[in-house]
C-alpha cells in the first residue's frame, strides 16, 4: 500500500506544469502573452524597415517620423529596463513563493485536510498569483516600449563570441532561479511562518518545528519527489524558453532576410537591455568595447523592441517557472502529509485491532473462569435434595 501511495505521489508531482497552467484566467493570460509578443514581433519589424539607411521605405524618412532618435541615447531609459526587469522577476517569484509557503503552513498546522486532489485546486489558486504579476510586467512592457520610442540607442554589431557567450547566460538562468527558490523560500518560510504563528497565538518555532518533523520523518520520500520537482522545472524553463524564443525568432529571421542585414546591429541593441547581459560579454570577450557601429534610428528602435521582448520572455518564462516549482511543492507536501496520515490511519487501526482482540481474549478468560464445571450443577442437587 505504501509503495501505491508513493508512486501515487510522483506521478502528481509530474503533473506540476499542467497545473500551473490551469484556470480559465491562466488561459487567458498565456494568449494575451502570445499577442504581445507578435505584437513585439511587428513593431521591430517596422521600426527596422523605417530605418534611413534602408531604402525599402524610404517614404517613412520623408515624413519625419523619427527625426529626433538619432543623436540620443537611451542610458536613463537601459537603467529603468535594468532595475525593473529585476524587480518584476523579483515580484513574480516571491509573489508566487509566498503563496504557496502560506498555504503550506496552513496544511501543516491542519487547518485543512490535506490532500492531493485539494492540492490540486491549492495549485490552481497558486497560479492566479502569476497572472497577476503578468498583468503588471504587460504595463512595464508598454512603458518601457513607449521610452524607448521617444528615446532610441545607437549600437554595435556583435560578434560570433558574444553570440555565444549571451546563449552562455541564458544558459545559466535557471540556476540562477533555482539559487533564488531557495532563497525566497528560506525568506518566506521564516517571515510566513512567525506571521501565521502570531496570527493564530501559536508558538511560531513549534510551527517551523512541526513543518521540519513532516518532511525529516520522510526524507527519502521528500528527497525524491524534490528531484522530481526539479527536474520538471528546469524543463519547464528551457521547453518554455525555447518555445517562446522559437517563435520570436522567426520573425527576426524575417527580419533579417528583409532589411540587408541589420539584424546582428538590432540583436546587440537589444542586449544592451538585458540586466547583466552588457557586463558578462565585456568580460568573456576580449577588446569588446572596441566593435562599434553608429546604426539609424529605425534599427535602435527595433532593438529597443526586441531588447523589450527579451526581458518580457524571460520574465514570463521565469514566472511560469515559479508557479511549476510552487505546484510541485505542494503537490509534495500533500503528499508526504497524505502519506503520514494514512499512517496514523493505519497504525490507529492497528491498535484498535489489538485492543479489540486484547478485550476478546480477556472475556473469553473472564467467562471460561466463572463458568461451572460440566456435571457440577447436577452433583450438587443432587446432594441438597436428601438434606431438604
């Protein structure tokens, strides 16, 4: 029984992406998420096109469109994108952690039954927590789209090896995320855990205390489905990733086939907008500083788009990535309380089965020792009846 309920317990952590993504608002978020970034897709396109030095749409120059982009750069505006990019996967992170270390704390004091099909629904609920910080990066996105218009950037061409080295970064955020789960998931638990306690008058170091015999009772088992949680986010990351870069990045090709090559001068623009991005390449690749192109107008907006499009993705994507991992932890809780439950069920039954058969042999005991002896009623009437 305990290896069904174990194998129980990892097939529903398999099933963290999938309810990560349910819910009609869910739904509704991810299509609203494929049409902004069509819409990013579009609006670079154009802004390369409309660039002077172009001369597909050379009419777009005469109406003056953008005759103030040239000269100005958008350092202020790298800035803002900067700090709130962080600050967004920052949100989407704790926002979801949060909720799903509150909900833990709830299950494991037993203010709810728990259990893997309320899990699920918990799981649900969790993920609503992410459309909401979708909602607020989408305003970001806009904002930082409109600065950008109204700014612009001069670039430079990369280069082979800073190709290379900005997939090396990409590479390298989900570790990055995962050092942040644990982060914000000691933070939440200790900041949660007390505010719950003081909430309901408990002690809040019994209720840490309570949450580390759950998961220490069963370590194997949380070890286990740990990995599994791991695992499953980490694909969850790179299939979203990829998916959502794939998609982006045909366009860009088209872009690139269509406008004489400017993409490699678009591409860097846009990585002049990724937090961190600018800093890594300067110290893998050697003289970087060195390569540089003054490009139009038209590709430091479409850089600008993509660069937008970029934070977008990878904060999307990282959110997605949050609410598996917070799916799969409560999927993994649910299950290791849903297993020590059962027993307790079990070893209650246990001892009620031993109890029940320890009273039975003691009235059985009780009734052979008071019973008379066969034959002895009659002996003893028979010897009253002369004496009456």
């Amino acid at each position: 029984m305990a290896r069904a309920n174990g194998a129980h317990g990892y097939r529903a952590v398999l099933s963290a992406p999938r309810m990560a993504l349910n819910g009609t608002v869910v739904r509704i978020g991810t299509i609203a998420i494929l049409v902004c970034s069509v819409i990013l897709c579009v609006f670079t396109y154009l802004a390369v096109l409309a660039d002077p030095s172009i001369p597909l749409l050379f009419a777009w120059r005469k109406l003056r469109l953008f005759p103030w982009l040239a000269d100005l750069r958008l350092n202020p505006v790298g800035t803002f994108v900067q700090t709130t990019g962080k600050a967004i996967a920052g949100l989407v992170l704790l926002y979801a952690t949060g909720t799903q270390v509150k909900t833990l704390f709830r299950y494991a004091k037993g203010d709810v039954s728990f259990s893997a099909y309320e899990a699920w629904h918990s799981g649900r609920a969790n993920s609503h927590a992410l459309v909401t910080a979708i909602a607020l990066l989408i305003l970001v996105a806009t904002g930082t789209l409109l600065s950008a218009l109204a700014l612009g950037l001069p670039g430079r061409v990369p280069v082979a090896g800073e190709i290379f080295a900005a997939l090396g970064f990409l590479a390298a955020l989900p570790l990055a995320f995962l050092l942040l789960v644990c982060v914000a998931l000691v933070a939440g638990t200790l900041t949660v855990g007390v505010a719950i306690a003081n909430t309901l008058d408990d002690d809040w170091l019994g209720t840490l205390v309570n949450v580390g015999a759950l998961l220490w009772s069963q370590w194997w088992r949380f070890l286990v489905c740990e990995g599994i949680v791991f695992c499953v986010t980490i694909a969850s990351w790179l299939a979203g990733m990829g998916l959502l870069f794939t998609c982006s990045g045909l366009a860009l090709a088209l872009v690139g086939l269509t406008t004489q090559g400017r993409l490699a001068a678009v591409a860097y623009v846009a990585s002049q907008f990724v937090p961190g991005l600018d800093r890594v390449l300067s110290r893998i690749v050697p003289q970087f500083d060195v390569w540089s192109i003054v490009v139009g107008p038209g590709v430091a907006i479409g850089g600008a788009f993509v660069s937008a499009g970029i934070l977008f993705l990878l904060a999307v994507v990282t959110g997605y990535a949050a609410g598996v991992w917070s799916a799969g932890q409560m999927v993994t809780y649910a299950e290791l309380r849903r297993h020590q439950y059962s027993q307790n069920i079990y070893e209650k039954e246990d001892m009620i089965d031993r109890v029940a058969a320890l009273a039975h042999a003691r009235e059985s005991g009780r009734h052979e020792a008071g019973a008379p002896l066969p034959g002895n009623g009659k002996d003893a009437g028979d010897q009253e009846s002369p004496a009456s």
